[in-house]
C-alpha cells in the first residue's frame, strides 16, 4: 500500500452552518388536528348516510312494488283456478239442491 497524501474537499463543497432541530408538535395540537379530523369525519358520514337513507328508501320502495306485482302476477292463474272450482262446487251444489227439491215435490 502506497501512502498517499490526505485528499482535499472540493473548493465549493457545500457545509452545514445551521443545525436545526427537529419539530416536535405540541400534545395539544396534536389532540386538536385529531378532533377537528373526527369532526370532519362525522361530517362526511353524516351527509353519505342522509344520500344512502334517500336512495335506499327510493329502490326499496321500487324493489318491494316490484315482487309484489310479480307476486301477484304468479297468483293470478291459482286464483282463476280456485275461483273456478269454487264457483263449480256452488253452481253444483245449488243444482243438485234445487232438483232434489223437484223431484221431493
């Protein structure tokens, strides 16, 4: 190993003249940034639930008028079906009815 002599810095090397210390925030802002955030927060969630509970109320109502006109939709032939037979029997009934009494006469 060759001893070589100590290198020179450059002439127009930059230094530190200034230290400077590291910002530490108060407990006390630190405590208001976060109320004011949460604030803030309350804020937003309150406005979102407020546009959710419209938009909800609106589709519900739609998705409920909706299954009950299918539902009643589904209905229809069971209820032909049963008014029918109803109707049948009480025709029938009737019928027999009236010439048992013709014929009792």
């Amino acid at each position: 190993m060759s001893s070589s002599p100590p290198r020179q810095p450059p002439r127009f090397v930059p230094t530190l003249t200034e230290v400077v210390q590291p910002v530490v925030p108060q407990a006390s802002s630190v405590v208001t940034g976060m109320a004011n955030h949460e604030a803030l927060e309350d804020q937003i969630i309150h406005r979102v639930m407020q546009r959710i509970d419209l938009s909800l109320e609106r589709r519900l109502t739609e998705a409920v008028a909706a299954m009950v006109l299918q539902q009643t939709q589904a209905l229809v032939p069971r209820l032909r079906e049963e008014i029918e037979f109803v109707v049948r029997q009480s025709v029938s009934d009737a019928v027999a009815d009236e010439l048992a009494t013709r014929h009792g006469s």
